[in-house]
C-alpha cells in the first residue's frame, strides 16, 4: 500500500474511534490540569445537549466573523452534527474547558489530508473565559495535530478585518501566505462570502478580503497529554 494511503487511513481510523468512543477525549494542557481540550463525540449530541446549545449560541453571536452568515437554532446545529459532522472522518472540533470543565470557547480541525489540515471555527464564548485561553488552547491543538495526525502544514482563512484573531494566529506562529479578494454571494437567508473567480478588477470589485494563514511543524514546549 502505498505510504500516503496507509498514513490517511491511520488518520481516519484514530479521528472515527476518538468520535465513536464511549470514554470523554481530553487533551490536558498542563499537568495540573488548569485547561483541557475536550473533543466532541457522538455520545454529546443530542438535541438538548450543552455542547449543541453552546454552539448555536456562539455562532449567532460571532456569525460576522465567518464567511457563511446565517442565523442558527437548536435544530439546525443539532442537524449538521448528526448529518455531517459525526460521520465525517475529517472533522474533530475540541471545546476548550477550565479546570472546573466549564466550556468558554471551541475551535476545530477539519480537511485533513496526508500532508495539511485546516483549522478554524474558533469562537471564544464566555467573557469571563481565562486571558490568553484561546492561545494556550491553539497551541496545545496544534501539538495535537503535529503529534497524531502527522501533517507538516496547518492552514486557515480569516477575514482582513478580524485583527483579534489574526493577533491569536500570530501569537501561535502562523504567517500571512495569501491575500483573497471575496465576493457576497446572496441565497435565502444565507449571505457568503467566496473568492472571486475572475481576477481580473478583483482587487476593485472585492467586498471583504480574506487572509490565508499557514502554520508549519516546528518544535513544542506544550505539555499535553491524553487523559
Ligand atoms: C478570535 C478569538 C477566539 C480570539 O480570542 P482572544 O480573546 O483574543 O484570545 P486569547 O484568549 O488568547 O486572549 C488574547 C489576549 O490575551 C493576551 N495573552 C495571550 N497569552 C497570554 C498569557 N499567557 N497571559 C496573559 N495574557 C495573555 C494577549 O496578549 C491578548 O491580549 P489583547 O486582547 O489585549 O490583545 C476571539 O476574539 C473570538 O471569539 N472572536 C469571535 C469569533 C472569531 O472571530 N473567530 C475567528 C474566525 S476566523
């Protein structure tokens, strides 16, 4: 079997057993335990879930901050969790807890190839959350991929505007590789914002722009295990 192959279906094999298990998946980010990362799984979602309310309310209140804006409810997340978020075997979002497991934001890992992955859907929803969670937390997730997943390359988009993210990104080592004028494109009651597929006047006619942000393996102090 040729390497890359063997290495996805590793890959595959480790995200649907962590999804599919029976037992919480933490990722401690110290040995005191002070934050975990505590991944989502089958057995949390249901319709009156904390992870599914949690969701739907972070993403009604940062929905600005994404590049699909539309309105959320119970439902509709609860849907996009059983339809395609569980069976995917690309996609593990991590809610960032305190040392009480209170939940005070999320952030996700997801198109996870032999050689890169993306992250994002990084939402931080609790205002009371810890200074600097949010940066211990992308730090440890990115130990998390390098160590199990066996990419070189983490990647991610964010709007121009959103500096407090592109601050967080920084923060942890990922570097502006791509600038990408965006169009709104309108439908119902979703507004999204795509790359604009004739460059020529892009830079004129754009709406927003995007950044393409890459982070690459390098060596860790975090302190994390599996709990
Ligand atoms: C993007 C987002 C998650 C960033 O969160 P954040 O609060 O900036 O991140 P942190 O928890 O790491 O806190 C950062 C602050 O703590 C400080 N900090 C970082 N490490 C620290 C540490 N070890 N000790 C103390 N302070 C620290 C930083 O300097 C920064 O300070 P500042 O806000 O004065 O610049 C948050 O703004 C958010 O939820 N935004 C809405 C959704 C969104 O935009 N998502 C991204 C879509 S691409």
């Amino acid at each position: 079997m040729p390497p890359l192959v063997s290495i996805m279906k590793k890959t595959i094999n480790y995200i649907q057993n962590i999804k599919e298990s029976s037992i919480s998946y933490r990722v401690q980010l110290s040995k005191n335990r002070v934050m975990s990362l505590n991944a989502l799984q089958a057995k949390d979602i249901s319709i009156d879930s904390e992870y599914v309310k949690l969701l739907t309310k972070w993403r009604n209140i940062h929905y600005k901050w994404f590049f699909s804006w539309v309105k959320v409810t119970h439902e509709s997340t609860y849907g996009w969790l059983k339809q395609y978020y569980v069976p995917s075997p690309s996609d593990i979002i991590f809610f960032i807890e305190d040392k009480k497991y209170n939940k005070f934001g999320c952030m996700a890992v997801y198109n996870i190839s032999a050689n890169s992955c993306e992250v994002g859907r990084f939402m931080k929803g609790d205002s009371n959350a810890p200074k600097g969670g949010m940066t211990v937390a992308l730090n440890s997730m990115l130990n998390w991929i390098y160590n199990n997943l066996k990419v070189d390359t983490v990647y991610l988009e964010v709007f121009e505007s959103n500096i407090q993210a592109i601050k967080l990104y920084q923060r942890c080592g990922f570097v502006i590789k791509k600038r990408i004028p965006l169009e709104v494109i309108e439908n119902d009651n979703t507004k999204s914002f795509q790359p604009i597929q004739d460059a020529q006047d892009s830079e004129l006619t754009a709406h927003a722009f995007a950044l393409q942000m890459e982070h690459k393996q390098q060596d860790s102090t975090i302190d994390s295990s599996h709990q």
